[in-house]
C-alpha cells in the first residue's frame, strides 16, 4: 500500500486536508457554543441535547434532496457557495445571540430558541451538498485508487480527531471568551476553508447531462435511488453500514448515563464515549496498511466481529473494563473504511453525487434511530442492557445479510475499480 506520506505530496491535497479540518471544527464549534448558550438561557439540559439533534435532522434533508446540485454544478463551486453561506448563516446567528444575550430568564428564552434552532438547521443543511462534492473531488484527485484508498482512511481518522478537538474548542471558546466571539471563531474557519479551496481547486466539467427544471431534479433523486437499490454491491455495502450502526451508536448514546450508573457521576462519561473513537484511529491505522483486496475480503467478519465486546456490557463491568471492550469494538470498525472506498469508486462518475447523497442520508437516519432506541432501551432497562440488546441486533441482522452477501460480485468490483 501506498504510504501517508505519498498521499501528503498529492499535489493540492494537504490544503484540502486542512480546509476540511477547519470546517469539521466549524461544524462542531456551532453546536457547542449554541448548545451551551441553550443551556445558560434555559437551564434545560433538554433543550440543550435538543440542540445537537436539531443539527442531525438537516443532514438527512440536505444530502438527500440537495444531493443533485453535486451532479449539476462543478464541485469547486459546490463547495465555495456552501461554506461562505454557511459563513454568512454564522453572522446572522451571532447577532441574534447577540441580541438574546441581553434578555434573562426562561420565559424570554422560548421564542429566541425557535430561531437560534432554525439558523442551526438552515447552517447544516447547506452543508449537505458539500460532503458530496467533497467525496466527489477525492476520487478525482486520486487517480491510482489505492493512493485513495489510504487517502480516505487518513481522512477518516483525520475526521474523528477533528470532531473532538471542534468540541473541546467549543467548549473551551465558551468557556474563555464567550458564546460570540466563540461563533466569530467558527465564521473563520467558513471563511478560511472558501479561500483555500478558490486557491487550490481546480474547476473540473460536470460528468453526465443532468434532467432539466425542478421535476428533472427530483427525477435525477429517483435515478440515483434506483441505481443504488439495484446494485447487488453497491445495496449490500450500505446495508451492512445500516445493520452495524445500532452497535456503533449505542456506546456513544448512553455513555454519560452509564458512568453515572457505575460511579455516581456523569464525570467520566466523556471518556468512556471517546474509547471507540480511540479504538476506531488504531483500527483504521493497522488495516490502512492491508491491500484492498484482503481489506474487502474481511469486511464481512470484522463487522460481525464488531459489536461483540459490546455484548459483554451487559454484565455492567467496572469502568476500566468497559473502556477497554468498547475500545476493541472501536478497533473492528475499521471495516467501514474498505466498505466507504469500494462503495466510492464502484459509483459511475456521473451518479457520484446523488448516491453519495443517499447513501449517506440513510446512514444518518440510521444512527439517529440507534440513538433514541439506545436511549429509550436504558431507560427502560439499564444503559448497560441497552448497549448490549443493539449489539445483538446487529449481530443478527449482519448473520442474516451474510446469507446473502456477494462475494463474488464485490471481489470483482473490488478488482475492477482498483486496477482501473
């Protein structure tokens, strides 16, 4: 396998990691510091958790219904208007906060919230045809696809790091300098990702002839869907993403009552929630290093092997114990990472948008689904049964897609995109 450091000397791609940083800490920046603003206005931890699933709900929306503009419009372009809009959506969020800061209480607090949750929802839904035409300009860039293929796991740990240090800056800016300057902050990093990409980017043609008018672009939706739900390969990679996602989201859902379950405190439930994300960074580094070939091979048997250790939460060990076991399911999810670089270049160039799009409004969903059924389950029961219950449902339901699974199909995709 190629090394990172060939992936460094692409030309352009080091810009483009870092434009991607910035923005990922943007994402994140904006969801903590309107989360604790929530949180000092209303003294509602509710509303304050509200305010991260207000920002999950417009990904769905905005990579599926949005997800043509990447087939239509050349990526660069995709990409500049999406983050300076989302730059100029900060500037009006940072004078409504601005403006609400003044007003103490709760019951001046009630409509405020309507419109800071609104401004949150029109931010993240602009950013959804952007991660499409960010996927799209990978493949582009990597023409030797085995240079992508560690190209995307870089970016993928590159990812999980971002998303830890956007929260810890935007807790850590709240803390320091307040909920505005915490946002001018994040209106930055827009900025900043907009310029690197006008410098850097070349402006590639649009792949295909996309249908004409309003009507041709929920017709180009429907194309995409089908082309997807037809694709022996290409249905199975994302089913398997759907099935594993209720052992992958549990942990992180209840992490926080766990803690409190076992030690009295809710102190230590951050760490606990960062062990499969540790697990996830030493997982994708070692199978980073396999061929493709061996790296697909194994995805069936890494992903039924993942929510194992997540099964033996059911005995509610000690918090070490715990910390190490969902470590090692972080470890196994490795296998997302063959499955997002096959399902990336088995894609016709032309449909890249609109699958990429899809797919990735259903994986959304899903682990939003496995986020309140974890939470309903440990509330019913214990957090501890409630991780353990979706580990097993994942469990079964990847024993039965296994019955199905195309090997024979996926090896020769596998062979065909990367020897091409």
């Amino acid at each position: 396998m190629p090394s990172y450091s060939a992936v460094f000397r692409t030309r352009g791609y080091l810009a483009l990691f870092l434009a991607a940083a910035l923005s990922t800490w943007g994402d994140y920046l904006a969801r903590v510091v309107v989360a604790a603003f929530v949180l000092d206005k209303t003294g509602s931890p509710f509303a304050a958790a509200a305010t991260f699933a207000v920002s999950l709900l417009p990904s769905i929306f905005g990579r599926s219904l949005l997800a043509p503009i990447a087939d239509r419009v050349p990526y660069k372009y995709v990409l500049i208007v999406a983050h300076l809009l989302r730059a100029a959506l900060v500037g009006v969020l940072i004078l409504a906060v601005s403006t609400y800061q003044s007003e103490p209480g709760q019951a001046a607090a009630a409509q405020p919230l309507l419109t800071l949750f609104a401004l949150l929802f029109v931010i993240e839904l602009v950013g959804g045809p952007a991660v499409s035409s960010s996927q799209i300009l990978m493949t582009d860039l990597f023409k030797d696809r085995r240079l992508y293929s560690r190209a995307l796991g870089l970016g993928t740990i590159s990812e999980q790091v971002n998303q830890a240090i956007g929260l810890t800056l935007g807790g850590l800016l709240v803390a320091w300098v307040g909920a505005v300057l915490g946002l001018w902050f994040d209106l930055a990093t827009f900025l900043l990702s907009a310029l690197v990409i006008t410098l850097v980017v070349g402006t590639e043609a649009v792949r295909g002839t996309p249908s004409a008018g309003v009507a041709g672009f929920f017709r180009d939706i429907g194309e995409g869907a089908r082309y997807l739900f037809r694709h022996p390969v290409l249905v199975s990679l994302l089913a398997l993403s759907l099935c594993s996602v209720w052992a992958m989201a549990a942990p992180e859902a209840v992490a926080i009552a766990y803690a409190q379950d076992q030690t009295g405190s809710t102190r230590l439930g951050g760490l606990l929630m960062a062990a499969p994300i540790f697990g996830a960074v030493v997982g994708l580094l070692m199978v980073g290093r396999w061929q493709p070939e061996r790296q697909n091979s194994r995805i069936i048997v890494m992903a039924l092997l993942m929510p194992l250790p997540l099964v033996m939460t059911v005995f509610a060990p000690p918090l070490p114990i715990t910390w190490l076991l969902w470590f090692g399911c972080g470890v196994l999810q490795a296998f997302m990472l063959p499955l997002q670089a096959t399902f990336s270049l088995v894609v016709p160039a032309q449909m890249r948008g609109r699958v990429f799009g899809l797919g990735g409004a259903l994986s959304v969903a899903a682990s939003g689904a496995a986020y309140l059924v974890a939470g309903y389950l440990a509330g019913k029961t214990t957090p501890a049964h409630a991780v353990a219950i979706c580990a097993g449902v994942s469990i079964l339901a990847i024993i039965m897609l296994g019955f199905r699974w195309p090997r024979a199909a996926l090896s020769q995709a596998v062979k065909t995109a990367y020897d091409s």
